[in-house]
C-alpha cells in the first residue's frame, strides 16, 4: 500500500514510516520539510496521488490559541478535500485522550475541533486518541516550576511511550477503518507531582516537588483521571525504568 504520512520527518513520524517500510509497503513522508504544506495545499495533490492511506501524525508550530485551532482544523480540511479528490480509503489522525473533557485548555479545543472536521468529512477514518508522551515528562515538570521546586497538578495522568504509539499508528492505519475512536495509554497511571518525583530520583534531581490540586496544566485544572485512557485502551509495553534506560543509553552514544 501507499501510505502518505503526514508529520512523516518528526518524532511519531519517522517512526512509522520506519515500521511502515519495513512491512514492505511504500510509506511516504510528508511536511514543509518534503515540499508538502497542508495549510497552503503545496505539494498535496501530488502527493496524495495513488495513496490509499494517509496518516497525519502534525502538530501545529503554534500554541496560541486561536492559532492552533486555525491550524488543525485548516489543515485537516485540506487534508480531507485532497484525499476525497485522490479516493484515499482510509485516514489516520493521531489525537489526545481526553481531550473534551478539558475544555479550557486552547490546544486540546483543537484537538477536539480536528476530530470533529475527521468525523464530518466523507474519508472512512480511525482516530487514536494517546496519553501524554513519556518523551514530554521533562517539558511537563519544568512547566511547574518556581524557586527551589516545581508546583504541579495531581490529577493522574498514564504516560505512554511515542514507541508503543508509532507501533500501534502503523498497525491501525494497514487495517480496516474503524470509524471511530482508539485509546492508548501506558501502563501505570500516577498523579503529576508523583511522575515528577519518579523522574528527579532517576535523574538525582533535589528539587522540591508541590503537590497542588489547583495548579494549572497547560492552561486547565486536572480534576481526577481526565487524562487516563478508558476501558478498553489499548497498553503500551514500555514503563518508566524501561524507557528512562533507553533514553541514557541513547544519550551516552
């Protein structure tokens, strides 16, 4: 199968071009840096030539909020109008769990506006919906902090490797359409401020950690397990110590 891949050159990306290949199919991967742009249209038609799959693995260069939802739902638009033209079969779009149950946050609005525009625009799709990226525990703790500490949330969140969900990206999209949502989270569910101290004893980290029931993720309050997959989600095989181990290994070549 042809399978263009948008977001192809990025984390989540490479990695499911790389599996794609592997299984033998001619996996295609597309962003400004190949000469494809889904907000502009440059290089789309081209590129959706004889795929039967296309899976959009972007994310938006922006974080304002009036900006990355202009920039999911453009894109997704584009995306959508070039496939139906193009008789793509199936389209696989990467999401967050969770996401419309945390309405103040800008970028997960967007989230919930991309799936929305999927949803409404003709192409048999699957969505997965993933937990948090243990790649992102470092950003995520850093965001809390303040003087001699960081100050987090201590809603619960079940960070998954971007391994286990390139895998399971590159599964979905050489099966069926399931014209609706997937779930993938990791396999141990911990509130934030627990996370960050599991991440400073591994990395010899003093800092104070906060446990604050109202401080803010990325915009919102964490109320309970809103960023916890539901029953029936699919678990990734990578925990913490396993995936800590591979980033030092990795850091020491």
């Amino acid at each position: 199968m042809k399978i263009v891949v948008i977001g192809g050159t990025g984390r989540v990306g490479s990695n499911v071009v790389r599996r794609l290949v592997a299984q033998g199919h001619e996996a295609v991967p597309a962003s400004p840096d190949t000469g494809v742009n889904t907000i502009t249209g440059e290089g789309l038609t081209d590129v959706m030539t004889g795929a039967d799959v296309v899976v959009d693995v972007s994310n938006a260069p922006v974080w304002d909020d009036d900006a990355v939802l202009d920039f999911f739902t453009t894109s997704t638009r584009n995306l959508l109008a070039a496939e139906g033209a193009a008789g793509v079969g199936h389209h696989v779009a990467l999401t967050i769990v969770g996401a419309d149950l945390l309405p103040d946050s800008g970028y997960l609005r967007a989230k919930v506006a991309q799936e929305a525009e999927i949803e409404a625009g003709g192409v048999p799709y699957t969505i997965l919906r993933a937990t948090q990226f243990l790649e992102f525990l470092p950003q995520i703790v850093e965001a809390g902090a303040e003087e001699n500490g960081v100050r987090l949330p201590t809603g619960l969140m079940q960070f998954v490797a971007a391994d286990d969900v390139a895998a399971t990206v590159a599964e979905l999209a050489t099966g069926s359409p399931a014209n609706g949502r997937v779930e993938i989270g990791g396999p141990e569910a911990l509130s934030v401020d627990a996370w960050a101290r599991r991440l400073f004893a591994a990395t010899g980290d003093d800092r104070h950690v906060i446990a604050d029931a109202h401080a803010r993720y990325f915009g919102t309050e964490l109320h309970g397990g809103e960023l916890t997959p539901g029953a029936g989600a699919r678990i990734g095989a990578v925990d913490f110590d396993s995936w800590f181990a591979a980033q030092r290994q990795e850091a020491a070549r």
